[in-house]
C-alpha cells in the first residue's frame, strides 16, 4: 500500500471511522455485546440482549428515555457481560 493510502486509513482507524474499526470479539469489549452508558451520576444503563454492532447498539440508546439520554456522560461502550446492577431503557 502506497503512503498516500495507508495514512488515511490508519488516522480513519484510529479515530474509529473505518469500516471495521468496530468488530472486536465482545471478550475485548467489541459486538456482540451489550450496549452499555452511563450517566452524570454514575447510573448505569445495559441492553437487555447482546447487540450486533455499533448501529443497533445506536438505536438502543435511542429507545432510552430522553431525561435518561440527555444525561450520557462519556461514549456509550460494549460489555462482554451485562452488569449486575445495571437498568434498562
């Protein structure tokens, strides 16, 4: 691969924009898994079921509550396992 190319690709993939940049085993904290966030006072909220991929874990946070939502605190993140103590949307 010519520089030109590579360089593009490898600042998309670090910034987390290339197509697969999203696909690690759930063990690593990639999909599938549960779509996990939480808010400005530490609650914390899972998806009931392992999510496929970034846009279905997306659309998840979607169906949560707007007060909820609105109180995201950091990037939503992917567990292998669904927290104990964790709340549904």
């Amino acid at each position: 691969m010519k520089m030109r190319t590579l360089l593009p690709v490898a600042l998309l993939t670090a910034a987390g924009l290339f197509a697969g940049a999203n696909t690690a085993t759930a063990a690593a904290g990639g999909y599938p898994g549960y779509q996990c966030f939480k808010t400005k006072d530490r609650v914390e909220y899972c998806s009931d079921a392992k999510v496929k991929n970034h846009d279905t874990g997306a659309a998840w946070i979607k169906t949560c509550p707007a007060d909820v939502v609105s109180q995201l605190n950091g990037k939503p993140y992917v567990a292998a396992s669904r927290p104990n103590g964790a709340h549904s949307c």
